[in-house]
C-alpha cells in the first residue's frame, strides 16, 4: 500500500512541530570545498522553507549541476537566487537525490532554464505515478496555494538504476556519481559523491540531528548503504537534513535506526497507543534536538499499521 505522500507530508509537519528556529543559521550556499556549495545546517524546517532541506550545487567547466531542488518552485527559486549569488554559469544538470516532495518538486525552476533533470529510475516512476496528486495534497500539510503557486511535475530525462557518471568538464575533479545500492531511506534513495573532492551529497540516507523519517525505510538496505558511505573516501558528508556531517553522525545514523527498528518490533505489539509508545522510544534513542514528532509518525506509519 502506498501512503508515501500523505505520510511524508505529516510527517515533516510533525517534525515541523518540534522544530526550532533559535539559533542562527548559514544565509545562502555554504562553501563545502573548491567549486561545492551547499545549505547546511538548515534551522528554519516550516513548510515554507522546504522543511530545513539542503540542496546544493556543483561547478565545473562546462556549467553548473543542482543536487536536489526544495519543495516548490518559489523554493526552488529561492535556491536559483543563491546560486546565482556564486555564479553565473548554465545549469546544465540537476539531480534529485529521492522521490520525496521536500527534494524534488522545486526541479521545474531548472528545466525551465535547460537543465537536464537526471534521477534514479524508481524515483522517476514515483513522480509519474504519484506526482500529480501530491501535488494536490501537499497544500494540507502546511503550505497554502500562494506557496505552491507555480510548482509543477516534471520528471526526469535522464534516469539510472546503480550508477550513473556525469562529468562537467574534462578534469578529474569535475566528476559526479551517482550511486544507488538498494533501497534505504525510500526506495530510490541515491548518493552523489564527487571522488576528487570527497564530498559527499547523502540526501536522506543521512539526517544529522533531526529525528528522520523512517515510514518507507528499509532497514536493512539502510544499514547497508550506510556502510557503503563508512567505506567511502569522503570528508564532508551533507546530510538532507542538518548541519554538515562527518562518518561519526554516519554511524550515529546506523545506530538509531537499527535501535529504534528492533525496539518498535519489540514494543509495538503490547503498546497501549502510538502516543505512550513513542514515548517510551524517545527514552531508548539516541538524543536528537529536531523533529521530535517524527518518533511517533514513523511508529504509526511503520510499525503500529493496525492502530494507525
Ligand atoms: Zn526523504
């Protein structure tokens, strides 16, 4: 059964909920290494600012390529305006890392201008199946017409199923991969790594901070895929959520969803409702300051289906 949108959508509302806006944060792009910018560190996570998403960009001789595109197309303009406060290249590409709306739906910004919109096979089937009417649903989980104005489908031109290499010139460090084991966070869950500069753009296989959103995870493809980035050579991990992360917030990330997957499965059966049971997990897992709410959402939507 699909509840992807529905679910996702209350859940980064739920995650909204707890969210904080206390501490200052990063204005614009944030230099990650030569020719890598990227938001990090994202305080804001209201609908209207794509639920703290990152998205960033990569620079190379021939243009410019996007990773991931926020939730509408003012966000997406909102990431157009700061791109274009660091260069003024063609985009030649954009990538987004999965099929969840707060990564995706501001891609038409970038098309518009002649970008090659470039995804994972599974994530381009999600859209054309399920893109229309998340679209139309999006508005009742806290973003008004006014904020949506303007967003439209668009699905990608350039797909992949494992591995896909776009190169941005003709030097070594102008190289992006596009990596996807299994399915992870959400079936077409995919890592953009670039080998020279040992960067790494995780999408939501990793959130740093924020509780994540568990309801289409598969655990055990999870688990692996981050194993997968544990052994990879890469300095600066950007995580779809959170400040900018190191292979300590990776195992962090290991730890909490293997924790959280046994104890739910050990728990769930005898809870007396979502309300007790998340709190009881909140307990058993590892601190994280943001989207608190997420804890119960995902135990509803994962492991409490009958009770949901
Ligand atoms: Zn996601």
């Amino acid at each position: 059964m699909r509840r992807s949108i529905l679910s996702t959508a209350l859940a980064l509302v739920l995650a909204l909920a707890l969210a904080t806006a206390a501490q200052a944060q990063p204005k614009g792009l944030t230099k990650i290494a030569e020719n890598v910018y990227s938001y990090v560190g994202v305080k804001d996570a209201s609908p209207k600012h794509s639920y703290a998403a990152n998205a960033g960009i990569v620079i190379g001789t021939d243009g410019v390529l996007v990773i991931d595109t926020l939730a509408t197309a003012k966000e997406g303009k909102r990431l157009l305006k700061d791109i274009r406060a660091v260069t003024k290249k063609p985009i030649k590409y954009v990538v987004t890392t999965h099929e969840h709306f707060d990564h995706a739906l501001g891609s038409s910004v970038f098309t518009d201008l002649g970008a090659t919109l470039v995804a994972h096979e599974l994530n381009r089937a999600y859209l054309a199946k399920n893109g229309e009417s998340m679209l139309k649903k999006i508005q009742a989980f806290g973003l008004s017409p006014q904020d949506i104005a303007g967003t439209r489908i668009v699905l990608p031109s350039l797909t992949f199923t494992e591995r896909l290499t776009i190169r941005l010139g003709s030097q070594d460090n102008e190289v992006v991969e596009l990596i996807h084991l299994t399915s992870s966070h959400s079936p077409g869950s995919t890592l953009v790594y670039l080998p020279r500069q040992k960067v790494l753009f995780a999408g939501d296989v990793l959130f740093t901070d924020f509780h994540p959103f568990m309801g289409e995870g598969d655990v055990p493809g999870w688990v692996k895929t981050l194993d997968f980035i544990d052994g990879l050579d890469a300095t600066a991990i950007i995580p779809g959520h959170g400040p900018l992360s190191t292979k300590k917030d990776v195992a962090d990330m290991r730890e909490y969803i293997q924790l959280f997957d046994a104890k739910a499965k050990e728990l769930a059966p005898t809870a007396k409702d979502p309300a007790s049971l998340a709190a009881e997990m909140k307990k058993l897992l590892p601190a994280r300051s943001l989207g608190e709410g997420m804890i119960q959402y995902n135990l509803m939507i994962k492991y409490l289906p009958a009770k949901k």
